[in-house]
C-alpha cells in the first residue's frame, strides 16, 4: 500500500457520542480511537502498547462487500461498520453491571476496502491485525461487511489457539454453511471452506441454518470434515431452544472453558427482526432466543473474538439491523 493508501482509516470522531455527564457515561466516553494506520508494524506497536488488564476490546471494522458481489448478493454492507458504530456508541454500560471498571474500546477504524487491493490482501491485512491482538491476550470485535470476512477472523483466532495448545472452536450463527469451494474466486459463501481446508481438526459448529439455503453437497462437505451443524426446521419440530441445540452438539465439551470465537452472520435472524441483511428470510432467529444462547457462550466459555457480518444499512428499515448488530457488540463488550 503506497502512503495514500493507508492500511486502516481512523473513525471519525463524530461517532463518539456523549451527553459530557460522569453520572450519564456512554460507549463514546470508554472507546478511543486511533490514528489512520500506514502499516501492519504500526498497528501492531500500537495493540502491543495497549494494557491488557481489564479485557480491553479492539475494534475493526470492514467496509468491503466485494465478496457479497461476487456471490451474487445484494451490496451495502460496506456501509455497516459505521451505521453500527453509531447506535453502539450512544448505549450505557449496563446498569446492572458489577464490573469495578468498564473494559475500553480501543477503535482501530475501517480496514482500507479499495478494490485497488485485491480481496485477499485485504483479508490477510484483516488477519494480521486481528492476530496481532490476540497475541496480546485482547478480545477481538469486528463488524463488517461481506462474511467473507469471517475467514480471516476466525483463521487467526484459530492459528492463536493451536499455537497456545488449545484446541480452538469456532461458532458460526448463520442461515448458510458458507461452505463454498474457491471454484469462483473468494466470495461471501466461501470463509468456512477456506477455515477447514486451513485448520481441519478445529470444533466447528453452525446454528441457524435453513434448509432453503444450502446445497446438499455443502452439507456432505463440511459434514465429511467434522462440523455439527443445527437446522432451524428440525431445531423448531424437536422443541429445542438454540442453547439445548447447541448443548446436544457440544455434548462434553459444554462441562469445560473453551477459548471461542463466534461468528454471527446477521442474516441469521428473521427479516422481521434484521430486514438490512444481504439475504433475509422471514424464518430466522428472534432476538431473545438468540441472546439467551449468546448469553450462554459469553458466560460459559472464555470468547476471545466476535465477528458480526452483513449488516447492510440501506436494506435496513428504521436501522433495526444495525441496532441488533450493536446490541450484540455490547453484550461482548460487557458480559465476556
């Protein structure tokens, strides 16, 4: 990248809203952002700068829905970082919690989207940053964009655990297997391909698949490789709430604290609920069904990353999908 072309742009301080109130604290007040970044050794003397002691969160986002493109999807999530930003920003810390000092946001801004980078630079940019934090021993949050870039998140949280002697499990809320080999080049159905050709002996699980969205093949596929999968049809005819689906595919593994990153492709959801998605049906998640299960992963396991994709603000109505979007970063912020 030349000096024009920054590796990460910083966030604009607009976005961090504040009533200028010490009793009246909002998201704004406890995030800081960076400067726009040049280089991968710049950013990660600045995450090695950060301390580490009360599980501060790094935040990145990606503007890039040249995946969607290519899978033949609706653009727009290139829009989604910011739109979600906006609504995170203006929330409290939760009045019930008991933490004696709420974690810092630390805002890395938007990885640099030009398509004068090829798609895969960019995703080894986004890997880079994101390892560079778990290096540190931070938690990981991320907002795209295309779910392409669920790779990359989900690659260096992986490649941390192994190189940590964890084995690491990877939880992927989604409507799709985004199991797609690279016949057609990188796109937004292929991350989940790329992680398991990558990293074949991690745990990987996807809740929320529907069965109008999948090919069998895909299925065979990751099946063949080892992942569990949950089907909301079958999930709904059983009566199992989204926790004892994801209870019965953990089976022992539920009784230890795994090391976890969670993926959460916000379509997902019904479009009653998230409308602003890529691709939305109205059979999907609710949101408190969906947050009691999250509430579960948070408190039970130690989730070192989450990525939350395909929030695409000009599909969106009254921003309901960017407000789902926040509130699920905010739950991480302050419960994990």
């Amino acid at each position: 990248m030349t000096m024009a072309e920054p590796l990460l742009m910083a966030t604009d301080s607009k976005f961090l809203f504040s009533k200028n109130d010490t009793q009246d604290p909002r998201l704004g007040d406890l995030a800081r952002i960076t400067s726009s970044f040049q280089s991968m050794e710049t950013v990660k003397k600045a995450i090695a700068a950060i301390d580490a002691t009360d599980r501060p969160v790094t935040l990145v986002g990606y503007p890039d829905d040249e995946g969607i493109k290519n899978n033949g999807g609706r653009v727009g999530a290139s829009e989604g970082p910011d739109r979600i930003r906006t609504s995170l920003y203006k929330m409290t810390p939760p009045a019930f919690s008991k933490l004696h000092q709420h974690p810092m946001i630390y805002d890395f801004g938007n990885l640099n989207a030009s398509t004068k980078i090829p798609l895969e630079k960019r995703h080894e940019a986004a890997r880079g940053i994101a390892a560079s934090a778990h290096a540190k021993g931070l938690r990981t949050l991320s907002f795209g964009g295309g779910h392409d870039y669920g790779f990359p998140d989900a690659a260096a949280f992986s490649q941390w655990a192994i190189d940590n002697q964890l084995k690491p499990l990877v939880i992927n809320f989604d409507a799709h297997l985004d199991v797609r080999p690279l016949d057609n080049g990188i796109t937004s159905g292929t991350p989940f391909f790329r992680l398991l050709e990558e990293f074949p002996d991690i745990d990987f699980i996807e809740l929320g698949l529907q069965g109008q969205c999948n090919a069998r093949s895909h299925l065979d596929w990751l099946l063949s490789k080892g992942g569990q999968v949950s089907f909301e049809e079958e999930r709904r005819t059983s009566g199992l709430s989204l926790t004892q689906a994801l209870l019965q595919l953990l089976g022992d593994r539920a009784l230890g604290r795994r090391s976890v990153f969670l993926s959460i492709d916000i379509d997902a959801f019904s479009s009653s609920v998230a409308p602003g998605a890529s691709q939305s049906w109205p059979t999907g998640f609710m949101p408190d069904e969906f947050f009691d299960v999250y509430s579960w992963c948070l408190e039970r396991f130690d989730v070192r990353g989450v990525g939350i994709y395909e929030v695409s603000p000009r599909l969106d109505v009254d921003d309901r999908t960017s407000r789902l979007g926040a509130l699920i970063a905010h739950r991480f912020v302050f419960q994990s």
